[in-house]
C-alpha cells in the first residue's frame, strides 16, 4: 500500500468518526430550543453531508487505486509467467525453511 493510499485510509477513517460523534451530538441536542443552537443544528447537520459525501469519494478512490493496482499486477505476470512462478515457488521455499526451523 502506497503512503497516499494509507494516508487516504486514514482520512476516510477520521472523518467516519467525526461522522458518527457529529450524529450523537445532534441527538443530544435535539431537546435545546434556542435559535442559535437551531442555526448551529442545521449548519452542523449540512456539514455533516458533506463529510459523509467526501468519505464516500475517499473510499472510491481507494478501491479504484486497488483495482488499479491489481491490473497492474495481472499484467506484469502476464507478460512475465515464468519469472513469476519462480518468485513465487522462491518465496514458498523460503516461507516452508522459516516455519520449519521453529
């Protein structure tokens, strides 16, 4: 995983958090009659979707990097099959010699 997808994971995460605590403290507060607590529910309530919204882009992105990532890979075995199976019969071997040993 690349630095730029951890750090857009990352982001995606914080802002489910902030999605969720942000959704407690509007029904926490949904008893308070005032017109400045009214206004800040309804700014915060619209901040809200546009977390929400920015999370789900996040996550798109990040699948989109993913299957990039496994198309890329598709095709360097594709065009190297041989080399492939050698690395992966490389790393078996040396996996099975690392498990053994214990």
């Amino acid at each position: 995983m690349s630095r730029t997808s951890a750090s857009a994971d990352k982001l995606a995460q914080d802002l489910h958090i902030l999605v969720r605590d942000t959704e407690e403290l509007l029904a926490a507060t949904t008893d308070d009659a005032g017109e400045k607590v009214r206004e800040l529910r309804k700014r915060l309530a619209s901040a809200l979707e546009s977390a929400k919204d920015t999370a789900a882009d996040l996550e798109a992105r990040a699948l989109d990097s993913v299957k990039e990532g496994a198309r890329q890979t598709d095709r360097v075995i594709r065009d190297h099959p041989y080399e492939s199976l050698a690395i992966a019969f490389g790393v078996g071997l040396l996996l099975g010699v690392v498990i053994t040993r214990r």
